[in-house]
C-alpha cells in the first residue's frame, strides 16, 4: 500500500487526496443546483482551481462567481462565471488530480 500524499489548500491541510475528494463532495452536495458558492468556498475553489490542468488560461481574466450545476454527464459540478461576462465549467476533480 502506497504513502497518503498530504495536500494543503490555502490554510487548510488534508491528510490525503482522498480526504479532499470527500471535502469536495460535500461542498458540492450543500448547494442545491443553481446556487452560487459563499464567499468562503468561493476562496478555497479558488485556490484549488490554480491546480487544474488548464490553470491559468481556465479562470483568466477573473472570476466572479462559481455556481453549481449539473454536467453533461449528469455529475453535478461548478461553472465559473468570468469578469468578461463569459462562463466555463471546471472540472474540480481535475483540481484533486492534478494537486502536488
């Protein structure tokens, strides 16, 4: 069995990936479809969202709001709303993948 990979989002620190992956999970099942993440989720996403593999061409020119909507799959994930007006859906699990 391999060693837990330690990774720390903003302040805060999980004990391995596996720990993220399920404080992502309840982030998302908190909000119904539709709504916007507080500022507090919206903070640590972002942090998160400097890992995915598309960082930083996927958020520029800035972000203003994430919302959480259903995805093509049928998973329920985060859409990202831009300062241009323009609006994207970012893979969060993308995010944990990629988190060093």
């Amino acid at each position: 069995m391999g060693k837990a990979i330690g990774v720390k989002i903003g302040e805060t620190e999980f004990r391995k990936k596996g720990d993220l992956t399920d404080h992502m999970r309840e982030m998302v099942a908190r909000y119904p479809i539709g709504d916007f993440l507080n500022d507090e989720d919206m903070k640590f996403c972002l942090v998160l969202f400097e890992s995915h593999s598309d960082f930083p061409e996927k958020l520029e020119p800035g972000v203003e709001r994430i919302q959480v909507l259903e995805q093509e799959k049928g998973t329920v994930g985060f859409q990202i709303h831009k300062s241009n007006g323009e609006s994207d859906n970012i893979s969060w699990t993308d995010c944990v993948k990629n988190r060093k």
